[in-house]
C-alpha cells in the first residue's frame, strides 16, 4: 500500500472505561483550536464494513468465537479502514484521531488472548507497510478503576464480559508498548480526576511536537 502520508496519526488506547470517549473531544478541541482539520474516527469501526464487523465483534451473544478469527476479522476492519479513511486524509494534511488502533491489537488478542505476537506484527505490516501512529496515548488506570467507571453503562458486550486477569494482561501488555516504544507511545495516569488526566494530555500533546507551547 501507499504510505505516503502529511497530517498527523493520532490514536488513543487504554482498558474499559479509562476514559477513551471522555477525551477524546477534549483533544479534538485542543487540536481544532490550534489549527488542525481533524478526522475523528474509531476501531473497530470507521467504514460501513468496519461498523458490521465492530457490530459481530462486540456483539451481547455468547457464541465463542476463536482468537484468530478475533485477530482477523480486527485487521480486516483495519484494512478497509486506513484504505477508506485514514490514508486519504493523511494525504489530504488533515488530522486523524483515532480511538483505539492496532496497539489494542497488541493488548487484546496478543495480551489478553495470549496469540503469538508474531502473528500480529505480520498483519500489522502486511495491513500498514511502514505506517505507524505518529503519537499514541494510552490511559492507564488500574483494572478496578475502569471496571467500576465502565459498569455505570450499558449490559457489557462480548470482550466486557471477560474476567479480570484477562483486563490485567491487556493492562500490562500496553504498558510495555510504551516502555518498548517512547518516541511514539506515551502513558497518562488515567486514575486521576478528569481535569487533571486532560492536563497531562496536553502536556504530553506538547512534548511530541503535536501542539505548541
Ligand atoms: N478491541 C479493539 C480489540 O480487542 N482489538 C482491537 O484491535 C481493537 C481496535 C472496543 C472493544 O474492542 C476491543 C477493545 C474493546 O473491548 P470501545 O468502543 O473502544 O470498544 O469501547 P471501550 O473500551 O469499551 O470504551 P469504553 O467506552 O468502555 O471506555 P472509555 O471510552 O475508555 O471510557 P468513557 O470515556 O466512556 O468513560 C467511562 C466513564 O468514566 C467516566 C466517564 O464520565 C464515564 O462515565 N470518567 C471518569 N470518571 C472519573 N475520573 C476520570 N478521570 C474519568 N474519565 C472518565
């Protein structure tokens, strides 16, 4: 595929209800405010093949459905999704902000599901090339914190109702993509109040070059 890409990629992560959709105006706001032409967007989802996978994904029913078939169904999403959306406003030197992207991916199935990595970082290069987020901010709170704010909401979908040592390794797997990855990922202590979670995003948008002083 053709990377060649101008605006800025910038995706948000992080467990159940650390606050993603919470923050995401916040940032929409801060970056319209200093000039950018965003896209706003999401994954699973962004295109109407998206919107149907993310509708068989994270469907209430209990049928089990295979880690793999997991993976990939969340690639072919990706797929239509940077083909459809994401490339062409790059292009364009518009902003996309993303919630959640591929290093959901490398939390979920590769942390929660247990999948071999390999896996994962093969699509990732087949469904990407070269491209990468230029920013990604992963909220981190701990598992009861997003638990508890997640649950005052609707009946869990299929990956909700997972158990907590599930959520721990997604926890600990997004962790580790930000030590592995400092120059692109970035963590924000998401168990503060939300006036002081957006202060350290902006901070952070700062720092990365994103916005200026
Ligand atoms: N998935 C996705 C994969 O498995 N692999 C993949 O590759 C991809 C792309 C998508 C699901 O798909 C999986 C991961 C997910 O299971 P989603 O649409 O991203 O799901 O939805 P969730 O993660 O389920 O997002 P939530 O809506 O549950 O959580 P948010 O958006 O993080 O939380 P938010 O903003 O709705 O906040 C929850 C509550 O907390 C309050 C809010 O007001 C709200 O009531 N809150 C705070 N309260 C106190 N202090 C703060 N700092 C607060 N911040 C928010």
């Amino acid at each position: 595929m053709n990377n060649e890409k101008h605006g800025k990629f910038i995706t948000l992560e992080g467990i159940e209800g650390v606050g993603k959709t919470s923050n995401l105006n916040f940032i929409q706001g801060l970056l319209e405010a200093s000039g950018r032409d965003c896209v706003v967007t999401r994954e699973p989802g962004g295109t109407s093949l998206g919107e149907a996978l993310r509708g068989l994904l994270l469907s209430h029913s209990d049928d089990n459905m295979s880690a793999d078939a997991e993976l990939l169904m969340m690639f072919a999403a990706r797929a239509e999704h940077l083909a459809k959306v994401i490339c062409p406003a790059l292009a364009e030197n518009r902003t996309v902000l993303c919630d959640r992207f591929t290093e959901a991916t490398y939390a979920y199935q590769g942390g929660g599901r247990l999948l071999d990595v390999k896996k994962i970082s093969d699509l990732e290069t087949w469904v990407q090339g070269d491209l990468r987020p230029d920013l990604t901010i992963i909220l981190d709170a701990p598992v009861e914190i997003g638990r508890a704010r997640a649950g005052k909401r609707s009946a869990p979908d299929r990956i909700e109702k997972e158990k907590d040592d599930f959520f721990q390794r997604v926890r600990e797997a997004y962790i580790e993509l930000a030590n592995n990855h400092p120059d692109r990922i970035c963590l924000i202590d998401a168990s503060k109040t939300l006036p002081e979670v957006q202060q350290q995003i902006r901070e952070k948008l700062v720092d990365y070059g994103v916005l200026g002083l």
